[in-house]
C-alpha cells in the first residue's frame, strides 16, 4: 500500500476505493472464504468507502482549496487513456 504522504490523496482514494470496494463486494455476494466482515466490520468497511469518495470529491469541486487545476485534469486524462491502451493491448 502506497501512503498518503509518498504519492498524493487522489491515487491513494482511488486505490482505498478499490480496495473497499472489493473486501465489501465478496462480503455482500457472501464468499467467507474470500473475505469475512462482521456487522461492526461492514459498518467500518462503508465508512472507509465514504472517507475516500469524499477525498475524491474534494479535488473535483472547484471552490475547494487543493482542487485539481487544469492542468491536473489533463494529466489525469493522459494517464486514463495510457491504462486503456494498456488494457486493450494484453
């Protein structure tokens, strides 16, 4: 896991949202093998979740401070579309 500090907040929410994503998914679909999550722990798991939307928000809206300029934008689409490049070509 990558910290905050070392690569930014917006990869590191996209990469805790991924990660919640996945431990809630197989809790939900009902994998124990997979993942197990008791009450307290899906409680906690959604919480994580909505933390790391709000982390994303904050960087869209544009009368927050930190928001992404226009710049950032278009590095964020560059990247989009070198990973799906990337995908296509496997």
């Amino acid at each position: 896991m990558v910290q905050p500090g070392t690569a930014g907040s917006r990869p590191v929410a996209l990469s805790r949202i991924s990660e919640i994503e996945s431990a809630l998914g197989e809790a939900i679909r009902g994998k124990p093998d997979v993942v197990r999550l008791s009450a307290p722990g899906k409680a906690i798991t959604i919480f994580g979740l909505v933390v790391a939307l709000g982390l994303i928000v904050m960087k869209i809206v544009p009368t927050v401070p930190g928001h992404f300029t226009r710049y950032e934008w278009l590095a964020l689409a560059v990247w989009c579309v070198l990973g799906a490049v990337a995908a296509v070509a496997r």
